[in-house]
C-alpha cells in the first residue's frame, strides 16, 4: 500500500514538474536553434531489445549536451508513459546542463521536430517523423529502418557525435533531396505495410485470421528478388 500511495505522488509532482509554468513551453525557443531528443519509456523493447548498444538516455544526453555546438540548445521532452517513474534526480540531472531545456510534457512531439533543426534519437518515432520532413536526424540506434538514409547520421561511437553534430548543423543537408529522399521512404514504408484491423495489442492472444494471412503474404514479397520489392524500386 505504501508503494502505491508513494507511486500516484511521484506522478503528481512529476506532473507538476513538467507540465506549466515550471516546464519550458516550445514557444520560448522561436528564434533559438534547438535539436530535439524525446525520452523513451523504460523499461521498453524499443530501446533495451532494439537498441543495446545505446539505451543509457543520460548518458547520451550528456554527451548531446557536451558537443552541440555553441549557441544551439538541446530540447528534451518526456514521455506520457514514464513520468513519475524515473529515478527521483533524474529531471534535476538534466537541467543542471545550461544548454539543456526540459519542454512541457504536453507539447506535440510532431510539432517540436517541426521547429527543431535537427532530431537526435535512439530509436524513436520521432526520427522517422523527421527524416519524412526532411529534417537531419543524429541516430544512436543502429537498427533504425530509417538509418539507410542520407540525412541521417548513425552514431557508433562517442568520437563520432561532435563531427556528426556539425555537419547537420553548421554545414547542413540538402533539404529538398532529404525530402525527396523521406517522401520515398515514406512510400516504400507504406507499400510494406498492411491493415492490422481489429487487432488489440492490449489482446495479443486473439489475433483475427485476415492479420495472420496478410502476414503470411508481406513475409512471402519480402522473400521476392530485391529488384522486385517495393523499398528497391524507391531506391
């Protein structure tokens, strides 16, 4: 019972503490060039199994933080899944750095990668937003489906971060071929793709027979000749 009484405190005052008046809101950053990083919920496949090689987030924040370059900030966002839940100096950890701004948990993830002029990532949806904007993405992620593009920079090793930072920021990408180049992606995405229809991912054991064909037909295209496949035919 203490437990659980101790865990709807902690969300309250997490809540508080990034929501408001006592968060930054992303207005605050017009005129102010920013790279966004959004937290991953933890624990979570999508960063401790997809992403072994890099699943410390402050740490990689840390390093985010030590090699911008001067005059540029870094905006990290919390998740709706996790706060509440991480250790109790975490937040405090992250605003001690002066080029580090924690946003309103309520801002709109789709909207800060808008505005920002580049996305740093482990393995977040937010990388794939950007690189269909267009937008030059840092991965830390070496799995990514989205790391074969040419606006996006996979970083394997902590010497490669500061190098990689200034060539999306100072020196920068070629927008209109980086948005040719999300567009397609984009497409070869949704030419891969089939309708999960009434699936529940809350009721993984019921799987309804129309999702296990169109499964079954997407594994056996994959298996086709790669000159036949929709993702080679948008190179």
């Amino acid at each position: 019972m203490r437990d659980e009484v101790l865990f709807h405190w902690r969300v309250w005052r997490a809540n508080r503490s990034l929501t408001g008046s006592t968060a930054t809101q992303l207005d605050a950053l017009d005129g102010k060039p920013f790279v966004f990083f959004p937290l991953h919920a933890e624990p979570e496949s999508s960063l401790q199994v997809a992403s072994p090689e890099c699943l410390v987030q402050l740490s990689t924040i840390t390093s985010l933080a030590r090699d911008l370059p001067a005059g540029y900030y870094l905006a990290v966002k919390e998740t709706y899944q996790t706060y509440g839940r991480r250790p109790s100096d975490f937040y405090d950890q992250i605003r001690e750095f002066k080029n580090v701004v924690l946003l309103d948990m309520l801002e709109l993830g789709l909207e800060v990668a808008r505005r920002a002029e580049a996305v740093a990532t482990i393995t977040g949806t937010a990388g794939f937003e950007a690189v269909v904007m267009g937008k030059p993405v840092i991965s830390f992620g070496r799995h990514n489906q989205y790391n074969v593009l040419p606006h996006v920079t996979v970083v394997d090793r902590e010497e490669d971060l500061a190098p990689a930072l200034r060539a999306a920021l100072i020196e920068g990408v070629d927008r209109d071929q980086a948005l040719r180049d999300g567009a397609r992606f984009l497409q070869a995405v949704l030419d891969n793709s089939f309708d999960m229809a009434s699936y529940d991912i809350n009721d993984p054991e019921t799987v309804p027979a129309e999702i296990l064909t169109a499964a079954c037909d997407r594994l056996v295209k994959s298996l086709e000749p790669a000159s036949e496949t929709p993702m080679a035919r948008a190179g």
